[in-house]
C-alpha cells in the first residue's frame, strides 16, 4: 500500500471506489501471512514506536487463528501462520495497520516482507498489458502505478531476459 498509489487506494482491483483489498479480509477466505520476517518486523517497530511490542499484539497464531475462522480453510493450515492480527471490529476485518482514512498501511516503509513481495492478480495483468503496450507512455507510469506493480513489472522483465 502506497499514499501515493491511486489503484491502490481509490481503484482496488479495478473496482472503482475499493481500496486495500489484500489488506482487509471482509468475508473472503483470505489470510494475511505467512509472515516470514516475523521477528525482524518486530524490531522495526519497536524502533519506530519506541517501545516493548509483544509478538501477539501484531500476530496471531495457528491456535488463535484456526479458532477465530473456523469456516475458512486458509485460516486452517499451520503454514499460513503467523499471520497479521486484524481489527476485528472493523466491518472489513483489516490488518490493524491499515488506516481506512488515508486509504494505505501506516506503517508501508517497514511493512513486512510478504507485504512488500506481495502481487494481487489484477495488479499482475495490468503490468503485463502495460508492458505489451506500445503506445504506453513512460510519464504517466509513475503516476499510474503503485510500487507494487513496478516491481512487478521490473520482475517481468527480469525474467523475459533470463
Ligand atoms: S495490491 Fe491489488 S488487492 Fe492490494 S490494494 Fe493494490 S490493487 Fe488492491
Ligand atoms: S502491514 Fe500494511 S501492507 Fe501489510 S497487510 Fe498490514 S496494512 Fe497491509
């Protein structure tokens, strides 16, 4: 998530109005996580917030999480976990870093990596239609694209010259 990522923010997988959609789990079988840089992210924020943070107050784990969605399978599987805790009463049961003001992460420069790596499919075709866009024009890319698809884009390119 990116202030400055106008799909992100305000054209979420194209739909005209949505936002954060892979930071809010609503009522998909969705999970955030697996959070492999669990630990590391934890030291980020306690350097950001200048205090203790206990690992629990950012992430729930496999018992938590299994009990908490028993209806959805993803929430089911101990790999998936630890994952983001989320506003349970937030209608759109987001990660707690989510602000739904701004419409982005609070906390996007020291997000974690699954965060970072991660590609929604709506963002994956549009950097793949771009690239195969002749008439594209390079100007209007970094106003157009949030910092995701830019390193996918930058990934696909990576690959086509391998
Ligand atoms: S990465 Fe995809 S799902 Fe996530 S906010 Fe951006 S457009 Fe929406
Ligand atoms: S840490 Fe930020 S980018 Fe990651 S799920 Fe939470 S709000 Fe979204």
């Amino acid at each position: 998530m990116n202030k400055n990522c106008e799909i992100c923010s305000n054209e979420c997988c194209g739909v005209d109005g949505q936002h954060g959609s892979c930071c809010s789990i609503e009522d998909r079988d969705y999970i955030i996580g697996k959070i492999d840089d669990a630990e590391d992210f934890l030291l980020r924020l306690e350097s950001r917030f200048g205090r203790k943070i206990k690992h629990e107050e950012i992430f729930i784990d496999y018992k938590e999480g299994k009990n908490t969605f028993p209806e959805k399978a993803s929430w089911q599987k101990e790999r998936h976990y630890p994952c983001m805790r989320l506003d349970l009463n937030h209608a759109r049961k987001s990660c707690i870093f989510y602000n739904h003001v701004v419409k982005a992460c609070s906390i996007y420069d020291i997000r974690p990596k699954t965060c970072e790596k991660f590609k929604c499919n709506f963002l994956i075709e549009m950097g793949e239609k771009e690239e195969n866009a002749s008439s594209f024009k390079s100007e209007d890319r970094e106003t157009l694209l949030c910092s995701k698809s830019k390193d996918r884009i930058e990934a696909l390119k990576l690959l086509k010259s391998e």
